[in-house]
C-alpha cells in the first residue's frame, strides 16, 4: 500500500514553493509542493510540513513565515532547498529581502506571501499549518515551477 500510495501521488503536479521561517539558529527554509489556498475570508493558505524537517521546530502559533511560489527559472532555488545545498548555505541560492516582517523572501518569484501561523494539527507524519496571509507581493509573469514524478515540467 504504502509504495502503491507514493507512486499514484507522484503522478499529481504540483507547483513549488519555498517556505521560510526563523528558528533559534537563524532563517531556515524547505521546498514544499503540499501548500493551497484555504479561504478569501480572513486569506489563508494550508501548509503541510514533515515534522522531521527542521523548519518544522519553527512552526508554533504566532510564528511568522513567508511562501514563496517560484517561477519556472528557479529549478536551483528548489533544488537548494530541496536537500542539493548545506542548510546554511541555501540562502545564497537566488536574491532574497526581507518582508515587512523580517523574514526572507525570494525576489522573482511569481508572488511572496507573508504569513503567521494561525493553527497547526498534527496528522501521521506531518503537521497541517494554517497561515493567515498579512501581506502579498505579486512579481513577475505567471509562470510555475511544476514538480511531477520526480521531475521539473
């Protein structure tokens, strides 16, 4: 099941984001395909993040993140963040700035948004975050990076 599972999910396109937040040896960031919209009504979005990923210690209520939906030219920023590049060097893939909040977001991406956790529940594996979005940055053309099977379309 488990094997059968994985593989039917690999064949779900998904656009790639990265999602940053600040823990207490600094900024820390990860790759992240399972992110939706939740509601217009206060603007949320749904994130879901492996409680063995080290941003993972940095997602408590109140905590503030960005999300930021790459473009097709950012196959690298995902590939960093993604496990290519030493966590503390992953910051020096792509041009970042911070956001109104402090936290890095990456410049040329389609659109940045600022966050702060509003609920988390735990489930298997993973925690399901909820961000209630405070400010949105739109950038560039609309132009995903698509991740299917292991691959970048």
């Amino acid at each position: 099941m488990d094997v059968d599972f994985r593989n039917a999910m690999r064949r779900l396109s998904s656009a790639v984001a990265i999602v940053v937040a600040e823990g207490v040896d600094g900024f820390t960031g990860m790759a992240a395909t399972s992110i939706t919209s939740l509601t217009l009504e206060p603007p949320a979005v749904l994130i879901c993040v492996n409680k063995s990923a080290s941003l993972h210690a940095c997602i408590q209520d109140g905590a503030p993140f960005t999300v930021n939906l790459l473009s097709r030219h950012q196959r690298e920023v995902s590939a960093a963040f993604g496990g290519a590049v030493a966590r503390e060097l992953r910051f020096t893939v792509g041009q970042w700035t911070r956001d109104p909040y402090g936290i890095p977001m990456l410049d040329d991406t389609q659109a940045n948004l600022s966050c702060v956790v509003d609920g988390i529940m735990a489930y298997g594996t993973h925690s399901i975050v909820v961000g209630r979005v405070r400010h949105v940055r739109l950038t560039g053309e609309i132009a995903p990076l698509i991740y299917q099977d292991g691959t970048y379309l």
